[in-house]
C-alpha cells in the first residue's frame, strides 16, 4: 500500500469514528470518558510495548506511533469502547458479547485485509492472541467503569 493510500486509510478510519460523536449523547461522554480516558492510555503503552516487541508491523515507513498505531487508537478503539459503554454498560454479558463481535471482526477478517493490502501484519502474535490482546481490556474498561459510578453515588452520598 502507498503511503498516500494509508494516509487516507487512517483519515478515513478516524473520521468514520468521529462522526458518531454527536449520537453519544453530553450525558454518556461525561459518564464514560474517564474509564475511556484510562484504558485509552494503557492501550497506547501497550502499543508501543506491542511495537518494539514486534508483534505487529506496519508496512510503510515511518514506523512512528503516530503513523501507525494511532489511528486505531484515536478513532475505532476509542469509540468501540464508549459505544460498547453506552449500549451495554448495567448489562454484563452483553457487554461482553458486543466487545467480543468488535474484536474478533478486528482480530480476523480486518487483520487479514490489511495484511492482504500490505497495510499491517501480526508478525509475533497469531489471530487469537490478538483478539485476546484486545478482548482482555473489556474486562478492565467495565471494572473501570464500575468503580467509578460506584465511587461517585457514595460521594454523593456522603455530601448529601
């Protein structure tokens, strides 16, 4: 893939996400960006992590985050995680359920396209590992979340 190719691949990608921004809703964007916020960080660490480690690559140059990782980060991860949180979030095994169909789509079908059109390949991690790789962050996010609305009704609580 061209360079320019994989520019307008990433613009478009995050785009795509930021367009469904306005249909969160003030309410849910306020309620779940602090657990967006935290998981977001830790998957940009272990981003860079899965880089030198090789666990993907991506065809053109530069090899930079900003190139690369980016994108996925800043616009189908993010919004996967505060559209998966607004649909699901009271609601565990669907929680669950939608994060595991987003993951498995990225993880197989979308991986392999993007290695077909020699935009990214996993080199060390297989498929699965993948999905698990991305799949296990669910956890996290609803824990996150689960915390903080808890942690919040007994501040209210107490100044009440």
């Amino acid at each position: 893939m061209s360079i320019k190719k994989q520019w307008l691949l990433n613009i478009f990608m995050v785009l795509l996400s930021w367009i469904t921004f306005p249909f969160l809703g003030a309410k849910n964007i306020k309620r779940f960006l602090p657990a967006t916020l935290i998981v977001g960080v830790l998957e940009i660490i272990h981003a860079n992590i899965g880089k030198k480690r090789k666990w993907w690559v991506f065809y053109n140059k530069p090899n930079s985050y900003l190139f690369g990782e980016f994108p996925f980060n800043f616009g189908p991860f993010l919004f996967v995680t505060f559209w998966t949180l607004k649909i699901a979030f009271g609601n565990f095994k669907l929680f669950i359920l939608l994060n595991g169909i987003a993951h498995v789509f990225f993880a197989y079908p979308y991986s392999y396209l993007a290695k077909r059109m020699k935009y990214y390949s996993l080199v060390r991690f297989s498929n699965f590992q993948f999905f698990l790789y991305f799949f296990s962050k669910s956890f996290l996010l609803y824990g996150l979340q689960y915390f903080l609305e808890n942690n919040t009704k007994v501040v209210k609580r107490l100044e009440d």
